[in-house]
C-alpha cells in the first residue's frame, strides 16, 4: 500500500479525530480511503448517468430533455439508496 503525507485544515482534523474516538473508524487512513472510495463510486454512477443521457438523446426517441432525464435519473437512484 503506498504511504502519502496529507495536511488538514483544523476543522478537518477534529472531525477526522471524533470519527476515530468514537470507534467507527480505527483510523484517519481508514477514513480517508473510504471517502476516496465513495467518491470513485459517485463518480461511477454520474458517468453511467451521462451515459444514459448521451445515449438517449442521440436515439431520436425521447421527448423528455437532457435536464429531465437527469432528474429522473437522480430521482431514481435516490428512491434506490445509490445516490
């Protein structure tokens, strides 16, 4: 596993720390890649997203526009629990 050195803003850093003494995590490290890894999946789903969009609006078959699908998009993957 790679080693990196990151600084945090003080309200960063108590918050990372609470998380720690509260036990939910055993570590900042632990936090962090969890972040990271909620973040590569958020952007999972917004590139699945756009790709639905994309493939919708070049189909010629939709009457709804890009900004409708989006939110029924969102509305869809909120109701799941994904977003």
């Amino acid at each position: 596993m790679a080693r990196q050195s990151i600084s945090f803003t003080a309200p960063n850093d108590r918050w990372l720390n609470s998380l720690v003494e509260s036990e939910e995590y055993s570590s900042k490290s632990e936090i962090v890649n969890d972040l990271i890894r909620r973040a590569r999946a958020q952007q999972s789903e917004l590139e699945l997203i756009r790709s639905r969009l994309i493939k919708a609006e070049n189909s010629g078959f939709i009457t709804q526009s890009s900004e409708e699908l989006r939110s029924e998009f969102k509305d869809e993957l909120r109701r799941d629990g994904t977003l």
